[in-house]
C-alpha cells in the first residue's frame, strides 16, 4: 500500500482550548508539519497539546505567530489511535492552524 501525505486537518483557533484532529480508530497518524496562520494584523500566541491540555502533553508552549504571519512546526510527531491534538490561541478568529502528514493502519 503506498501512503501519501495530506491535509489531516484545518481549523481556526479560537481562546479556548479545542479539539483540532483525533487519529482515527486502528490508525497510527505521523505528523510531518504543523503551519500556524496569523491573518491579523497583530502578534497572536498559540499553544498545542498532543492529547490532554496541560503542562505535560503541551507540544507548541505559547508561541508568538506574528502579525499576517507563518509559524511552521516541522518535528514529525507520531500519534496512536484515539490520540488528539488540541490547540487555543491568544486572540478569537485570528489564527488557522493545519497539520500534514499521513495516516496509517
């Protein structure tokens, strides 16, 4: 089976921590890259966790996006079955956060 990356998921960040992509049942998700998109015109920070929203599962602590900005995560992260990444940012509607990489079974 050849495995190819895409677009695992896309969202905006809201202040309050969320759910952005959960690794699909008897999957294993390999996360080439994490792209963090300010579309204001002011710095926003953004933090991320790799499965419960605490000091110990957080992956991005609190990382200044700049204004009309890019903040590209490129360390690939695996993740196991029923795993989430859940993000927040500094500032309502102003950052869209993207993961790639590739799912397999």
């Amino acid at each position: 089976m050849a495995l190819s990356f895409k677009k695992l998921a896309q969202a905006q960040l809201s202040t309050v921590v969320a759910a952005i992509y959960t690794v699909p049942a008897a999957t294993q998700a390999i996360i080439k890259s994490i792209v963090y998109a300010n579309t204001s015109g002011l710095a926003v920070a953004v933090t991320a966790y790799d499965g419960a929203a605490d000091d110990a599962h957080t992956i991005t602590p609190g990382v200044s996006v700049p204004g009309t900005g890019l903040y590209t995560e490129t360390d690939t992260k695996t993740m196991d079955a029923g795993q989430v990444f859940r993000a927040k940012a500094g500032a309502n509607t102003s950052v869209t956060v993207t993961i790639y990489g590739l799912e397999t079974a």
